[in-house]
C-alpha cells in the first residue's frame, strides 16, 4: 500500500474524518439482487461444490463527503468481518481454503478471475 494511503487510514481510524457514522452507513447499503456463479474444477483450483461465487453490482453508495475506502472497511467491521486491508488485488494464482472472502472495489477497476 502506498505510505499517503496508508497514513490516510490511520487518520481516518483515528479522528473519523471520511468515515460514515453507523446511521450514515446504513444509508449507504443499497437493496440489489445477488448474481450467483458456480465453477467447475480445472483440477488446479479448488472449487467449494455448494457454495458460488455471488456478487452484487452497485451494492453500497459512494458519496464525495466520504473515503470510499473507509465506507467498506466500515461495512466489513459492522459485519464482524475482520483483517481488511486496501489498496490492491493479488496479481498471482491463490486461493483460501478455509475461509471465505469479501471484496469491495471503492476505486478504480480491475479484471479479476475467480473460479478455477
């Protein structure tokens, strides 16, 4: 992560400057249908045979008056969702075999491959 990244975080932790109070959050969560996927095994990546992929397009608002980095890692913490980080996507093969993962694209975009 880059240093001004990060030192903006700590800040933002620290002050609550950028970051949504619990109401306001609430109010940032849009209602949107899930879109599931399922993958087939390529016998490299392991794919869990109940559990799909499901992803919600434009699930959470992104205001100005907001970080829209910290407006995720406000939602992952109001879910118990721990160990977060931001800035980046692995740019290798990996995959998690004993947890389950939740991403939350605040800028930019990517192409990601999921699914083996």
């Amino acid at each position: 992560m880059p240093i001004t990244e990060k030192l903006k975080e700590i800040a933002e932790k620290a002050t609550g400057w950028s970051r949504p109070s619990e109401d306001e959050l609430a109010k940032l969560v849009r209602e949107r249908k899930a879109l599931s996927f399922r993958f087939k095994g390529d016998g490299v990546i392991p794919n869990h045979p109940q559990w799909p992929l499901i992803v919600y397009r434009g699930a959470v608002a992104l205001p100005d008056a907001f970080d829209p980095a910290a407006i995720f890692e406000a939602l992952f913490a109001s879910n118990d969702w721990g160990q977060s980080w931001r800035d980046g996507i692995y740019d290798f093969v990996h995959y998690h075999s004993q947890i389950h993962e939740v991403l939350g694209v605040a800028r930019g975009e990517a192409q990601v491959q999921f699914g083996g």
